[in-house]
C-alpha cells in the first residue's frame, strides 16, 4: 500500500479541528458484504496529547499505510 499524503479535516479526541495527514486508511464492511458498501476509517495522531485516535474519512480517499 502507498504512504497516505493527502490532509484530512478532523476534529481530535482534544476537541480541536485540525487537518493531518493519517497514518493508514482502510474500509470496514458489513460481514456478510450485505446492504451498503462501508466506511473508511483513518488512524491519527493527535499532535497536542499524543495520542492516537480513528476518524471517517471521504468514500474517494485511497486506502494508504
């Protein structure tokens, strides 16, 4: 999988919005695959606490690590 690069607009566990760029991107499906096609979810670190924490992103953001 290629490195994520593109910023993303979230707001963090600390309550601030902020644009970074995740550290990995992937889709989770129903089990079963039926009804609907999922969400993908992105894997951050907040910079102010440290922490990481996961956030949705948009249907057209690659699936990146």
């Amino acid at each position: 999988m290629p490195a994520c690069t593109q910023k993303v607009k979230v707001k963090t566990p600390s309550g601030v919005e902020a644009e970074l760029v995740p550290k990995k991107v992937w889709t989770l499906e129903p089990k079963g695959g039926k009804g609907g096609k999922g969400v993908k979810i992105g894997l951050f670190h907040d910079p102010q606490s440290g922490k990481y924490f996961r956030a949705k992103v948009s249907q057209d953001y690659p699936e990146c690590a």
